[in-house]
C-alpha cells in the first residue's frame, strides 16, 4: 500500500472512531470528564492525521549521500607543520 492509502485507512478508521464516540456520548448522557477525554483524544488524532496528511507529498525516505571514499595513502604532513597537536602541546615542549 502507498502512503496516500494508508493515510486513507486510517482517516476511515478515526471517522467511525468519532462517529462510535457520538454515539456513546448521547448514551451516557456526556458521560462526565471521561467521555470528555475520549472525544477530545479522538478530535487531536483526526487533527494530527489531516496535519500528517497535509505533508505527505514530502514523506520520502531521505536520499542517502554520496558516498566519499578516504584514501589509504598517508597524509601530506607539511600540512600540519604550524599546527600544535591537539591536547598534546606544542612538539618542541614538554609537559610539566
């Protein structure tokens, strides 16, 4: 299944998701602070499905980068000649 399709799916899923909640709620008359949560929970998902839908032209998997390959050839060391190594100090120093 493509991604439309699947985002298709579940749009059908949380339409007769909130449509059972409805319902429920006119059965219990409110239903209190709970049926409150559950209508609420059941509303952030519809609106996180539309948010998630409404960038899915965009949900690709990520192009990988080229690869660069390293040589094993040693490196030019003239380019570190007025560089101190790191952490070690200068070379013509010594430690304490």
């Amino acid at each position: 299944m493509s991604v439309h399709d699947e985002l298709t799916s579940v749009q059908r899923c949380l339409d007769d998701l909130v449509r059972s909640v409805k319902r429920l709620e006119q059965r219990l008359d409110g239903g209190g602070l709970e049926m409150r949560r559950v209508r609420t929970d059941a509303d952030h998902l519809r609106e996180s499905v539309a948010l998630l839908r409404a960038v899915a032209p965009g949900l690709t998997s990520p192009k990988r980068p080229d690869l660069v390959s390293i040589p094993d050839t040693p490196y030019d060391t003239t380019l570190w000649t007025d560089s101190d190594d790191e952490g070690l100090g200068a070379r013509d120093r010594h430690a304490p």
